[in-house]
C-alpha cells in the first residue's frame, strides 16, 4: 500500500461501481478495499513467477495493457507509472490518466536499471534497443489520453517533455485522519527511512552518510536491492523490512525526522511524517521539495552526494519545528482534498466531452 495504491483506494471509493483492470494483482498484498473489488487482471499474472519477478516481464507490458478490455466504459481514470496510460477504450469514452510519472524504467531512470553494475554487460544493447521501442510506444499512447493529471509539477514537467502534453497538477491523498501526531512532541533519537528497496531510491547516499556517525537510521521497505544494501550497511543502520500502517505511523511519532535522498515523483512519505508531527529532509529536485517547505516543515538539500546530505541531517538539530505548522502543511494534502479536485477534474473533463460533442467550445 505505497503511494500509488493510496490513490487508487480513493478513486475506488470515488467510484463504487467500477471495475478495476490490472496488469498484476497479488492477493492479500492491498488494503481489504481494494482486495473486495471486481478486479480484471492481465495475463501478466499467469506467468512464471510473475509475483516477484514481474519487472522481467516490461517488454510484454503493452501488450498486456492493450489486452484489457474496457469497451464497455464510457469513462476510464487511469492510475499509471508505467503502462496504465496506453489501455485502449472506445472513440467515444473519456480517458483521465492520474500520472505518477512517465515510464521511470525507458526514460530518465533507465541506467538506475540498466546500467553497469544492475544488468548484465552483454544484454545492455538488447535492453538499449527494448527502451527505444517502448520510448515510442508510450509517447505514441499519449494521444489517447483526454486530460493528464500529474501528481506533482516536477512530474507534469516530465509529462510536458515527453509526451507533449499539459497536465494538471493534483497531489496524491493523505490519510492525515489516520496518520496524526503522539501524545510525546520530543522528538526522537533516530532517523528514518521509508522506502521500496529500489534501484533508483538511492539509498547508498543514506547508508554512507550515517556511516560512523553515531546516530542510528531505520528503514522500512522490502525490494530486490534489500540484500545489496543490508551487505554495505554501517552499524548505524537497521533495516526493518516490511511493517503494518499502525508500527509506521509509531516508527513516524517516535523519530527525530524522515528522509527521502532520491528524486522522487511526490513522495507520500514526507507528508505523512508531518501529519505525524515529523520534519522531513528531501532532495531540492524532483517533488520532495513541493510538498517540504524549507526550514519550516522540514530541510531541503541540493548535494546529491553522502557529505550532502550529512550535512542536512546535522543542520535538524540546529532548527525548531512547530508541530502545528507541520500538521496543517500535511492536511493539505489530505484524502478529503484530493478526492474533491479528482471529482471536480473529472466533471470537468465529462464536460468538455459534452460541449465538444455538441459543437460549443469547452470551459476549463
């Protein structure tokens, strides 16, 4: 239940009575909400393995997306980071993507995936040649989309780069009813991580920069990197592996401040640490530092390197955070927010299909 699976619960809860499609679902893996719904998987998910190794699988992804078969909806919300964009519906349909970001793998993170040391040497040109093919294929799919909706300005940005394409901006939800802060304001005496043990997290950046510090850093996640990492880790680090929603929002009361070192598309994580009551110390490029405000809700660095990012984590104790300010920045990203600009984004695009239709000129 990361980021992208929080928005797709909201939209669910949004529309009822829609049928969800999907390239892969793994059972039990999603909240009982999502897990109870009418799910129509691809074929992706009878293949070998697939559950864990479904990364494999990317050349085959539009043909499974192309595969699913939603004919009989005049309206469909895609929820994509990789393929769900390019799902074909009919000529007459409303088609609103909700954009994590571009195909990460092909485009701007491809050596984070493929480079040296993360794919092997002599099947680079083959993966090169398989990154060219679906760079066209994503950017030819775009056309089928009425209205982008990025989750972020950076990622909109991206969106614009690519695919030629505005988009509007709506951050992720929030469950800030669930995610609040402790009965103790003190912070805590140590860091935290949240995160899928991924490629392009850039995690290493955590583990060296806490290397002989004194100062202990957990990290919750579970990913194909997590025995790389734990073998170069400082005993300063802990890995915890996976955990349920009641220990990570206990791990966000009890620690001193989150960290998110990569360039990431949004970044749920800080803004449920500060509805927790928690600053947070992002990365300047990339959503991070939309949704952190500098030396306000939390610090924002722009040297991508361990000593950079040392040097952020040892400025936290030289700055006072105001618990309400933290809170109320959080509750403006809440799940009550989102799901009225998601509403009102799809009336409007509803609206824009019935004012075409009829020959007059649509209102946005």
């Amino acid at each position: 239940m990361r980021g992208g699976e929080k928005v797709l619960l909201s939209l669910l809860r949004l529309f009822p009575d829609a049928t969800l499609h999907t390239l892969l679902h793994v059972r039990g893996s999603v909240a009982p909400e999502i897990e109870t719904r009418s799910i129509e998987e691809s074929f992706i998910g009878r293949l070998p393995a697939a559950e864990s190794r479904y990364r494999a699988y990317l050349p085959l992804f539009p043909l499974a997306i192309e595969g699913l078969d939603v004919s009989g909806a005049d309206l469909v919300i895609s929820s994509s980071h990789c393929a769900a964009k390019s799902v074909l519906v009919r000529p007459d349909a409303v088609h609103v993507c909700y954009c994590h970001t571009p195909m990460r793998y092909v485009w701007d993170r491809f050596d984070d995936y493929f480079g040296p040391g993360r794919f092997p040497a002599l099947l680079r040109p083959a993966a090169h040649a398989m990154a060219a093919g679906l760079r066209a294929w994503d950017r030819w799919t775009a056309a089928g989309v009425d209205h982008f909706v990025a989750n972020s300005a950076y990622v909109a940005g991206r969106i614009a780069r690519y695919y030629g394409r505005e988009a509007e901006v709506i951050p992720p939800p929030v469950d800030t009813d669930f995610f609040t802060p402790g009965a103790d304001p003190t912070p805590g005496d140590y860091d935290l991580v949240v995160s899928a043990l991924v490629p392009y997290k850039r995690l290493e950046l955590v583990l060296e920069a806490y290397r002989g510090s004194g100062r202990q850093v957990r990290l919750v996640g579970t990913g194909p990197e997590a025995a790389r990492l734990q073998a170069q880790a400082p005993t300063e680090a802990l890995f915890l592996g996976r955990v349920d929603d009641v220990a990570l929002r206990e791990l966000y009361r009890g620690c001193r401040a989150v960290l998110m070192p990569n360039v990431e598309d949004f970044g749920i994580v800080p803004v449920e640490a500060m509805a927790c009551g928690r600053p947070a110390v992002v990365f300047a490029e990339g959503g991070g530092a939309e949704s952190v405000l500098a030396g306000e809700t939390g610090l924002v660095f722009d040297d991508p390197t361990p000593r950079g990012l040392r040097a952020a984590v040892d400025a936290l104790s030289t700055v006072r955070f105001n618990p309400l300010a933290l809170r109320s920045r959080a509750e403006s990203f809440s799940r009550d927010v989102f799901e009225r600009r998601i509403r009102a984004c799809v009336d409007r695009a509803l609206g824009a299909r019935r004012a075409q239709a009829e020959g007059t000129l649509p209102r946005w």
